[in-house]
C-alpha cells in the first residue's frame, strides 16, 4: 500500500513533534507495517484515512489517544540484554573500576540509561553489579532508565520477558542466575530489581530529576535525529554528565564532527568524555 506524500508527512510531523526523530525517506517503507496494528484496532483502511482521524476535531468519535498510538508504533524499540557485547565488555573491565576509583569517597554511583527502550540494557547494568556484589558491597547504585515511550515503560518496570527476549544476550547460566520463570513469562529477580527505576521521559526535555549523572549510556537514540536536534540532545546530555564521568553511545555513532560538548576517551570505542570549559572557543580560535 503505497503512501501519499501529504500523509507521510503528516505523520512525521506529527513523530518529530512528540520525540524529536526524524522520520526519514529511508524509513517509510516501514509505516504501513508499523501501522498495521492500529489499522486493524480502529477499522482503517489506509495511512490516508488514519490522517483524516488525526485531524479530526476533539470530541470526535475517535480515542483522543490516537495520536499517541501511531507515535508509540513508529518508534523502533529494538534492545536486548548485552547488546554490542564487545563494547559492553568496557564497562565492567575498563569504565566502572575507573569510576569506581574516582568515587572511591563516595562510594555510590549514579547511571543513566536515556533511550531504554523496554529495559534490557538497564537490566544488564544491574546484572554487572550483582555478579561483582563482594566488590560494590557498601556501595549505593542508583540506575534510571528512561525513554519516550509510555508502552516501553510499562514493559521495562514489569521486569518481565518472553522467552525469545531473554535468550536475546543472555547465557543460560545468567538466565537462571538473574530470572525466576514464571506463567507470565521469565522474571528479574529482585537483587537486580531493587538496583533500577524508570521513568518516561524525552531526551529533548529538561530533565526532572537529580543531575549530573557519573556514566550516561545513550545508544542508538541519536540516529533517528536530524543533525539540528541531535545538537540539541547533546547539550542535554553534556547538562547531565558528570565533567569527570563518561557517555557512552552505540557501536556506529560518534561525537566527532557533530559537538564540541564531548571529546572521544583514549582507546575505547564508543565512550567519550565531557570537553574541558572553554575547549570548544579554543578549537574555533586555532
């Protein structure tokens, strides 16, 4: 089924209104697909139809949720538990100690997981921590994980996966060690449980809660943006780390080219460190 330009425009208007991504020409294959479900809920017939409901006035026959239906279904929630494993490996070799030695006084750390999709990566953080209890034992872990979609939220507060999910990363022995299976399906137990919280939230918002975080994790977020916003979600993001903590981003981003707020750590992919104040104006000077 073939989309007219109108409505696909309308559409992405309507997702780079409500989350900030940039529903490219790469993409619309994927709309009708994504839509399918709220077709089939709604009687639809096509895209040019699902605009004619958006547009309706409100007190229509329509659900007022609409709108948020069809954002909730483009979005691309794709995770599973140690994703990118060889870059995830850095952090309990290379990241944490690090911080864990900078923190040493304190003793707590404080980690942020902006795009958490249903909860995997936040639950593979706790995992680390667990699985090294005698090291972090005294210490305070407060892990959030957030993201735009109210559906993913609800899926990673639950806590609890199919058993595809949880095969998705996850050896055998850290699925028994970390899960208890249930009729509902496989379930995170509560050592790791009581390590994280989420909140729905929009990377492109001011945040609403307690910053700077010592380790912020935004990976495969920035790639739905266009480069106007994804300048603008580093300077959230530059607001929310630590200047001596780490952001670490997916496998296939960098900061190089598109902020002066970050400069890339020394010989580790993916992970990248504040600037120094005033080290933007020096680059521009030189």
């Amino acid at each position: 089924m073939d989309v007219s330009e109108a409505s696909f425009q309308i559409i992405a208007d309507l997702l780079e209104a409500r989350t900030g991504q940039h529903l490219t020409e790469s993409r619309r294959w994927r709309v009708n697909s994504a839509l399918a479900g709220i077709f089939r809920q709604h009687g639809i017939s096509n895209i040019d139809q699902l605009v004619c409901l958006l547009a309706a006035p409100p007190g229509g026959p329509e659900s007022p949720d609409l709108s948020q239906e069809v954002v909730e279904a483009l979005l691309n929630n794709e995770t599973y538990f140690f994703r990118d494993k060889p870059t995830f490996d850095q952090l309990p070799g290379e990241i944490l100690p690090e911080l864990a030695q900078r923190r040493r006084d304190a003793r707590r750390l404080s980690i942020w997981s902006a795009g958490c999709s249903t909860g995997q990566e936040v639950y593979s953080l706790a995992m680390l921590f667990t699985e090294q209890a005698e090291r972090w034992q005294g210490w305070t872990i407060d892990i959030l994980g957030t993201d735009v979609s109210h559906r993913a939220i609800n899926a990673a507060r639950s806590g609890c996966y199919s058993q595809f999910e949880v095969q998705r990363g996850l050896g055998v022995t850290q699925m028994l060690r970390h899960f208890d299976e249930t009729p509902r399906g496989w379930q995170v137990r509560d050592d790791v449980r009581r390590m994280v919280r989420f909140n729905q939230h929009n990377m492109l918002a001011a945040f609403p809660g307690r910053i700077p975080f010592d380790l912020v994790l935004c990976r495969n977020v920035l790639l739905y943006f266009d480069r106007s916003t994804r300048g603008e979600a580093f300077g959230r993001l530059a607001g929310a780390v630590m200047p001596d903590g780490f952001l670490m981003l997916g496998a296939g981003e960098t900061v190089v080219g598109q902020t002066d707020r970050f400069v890339p750590t020394a010989r580790r992919a993916s992970f990248f460190e504040p600037a120094a104040p005033g080290a933007a104006a020096l680059r521009k000077i030189a």
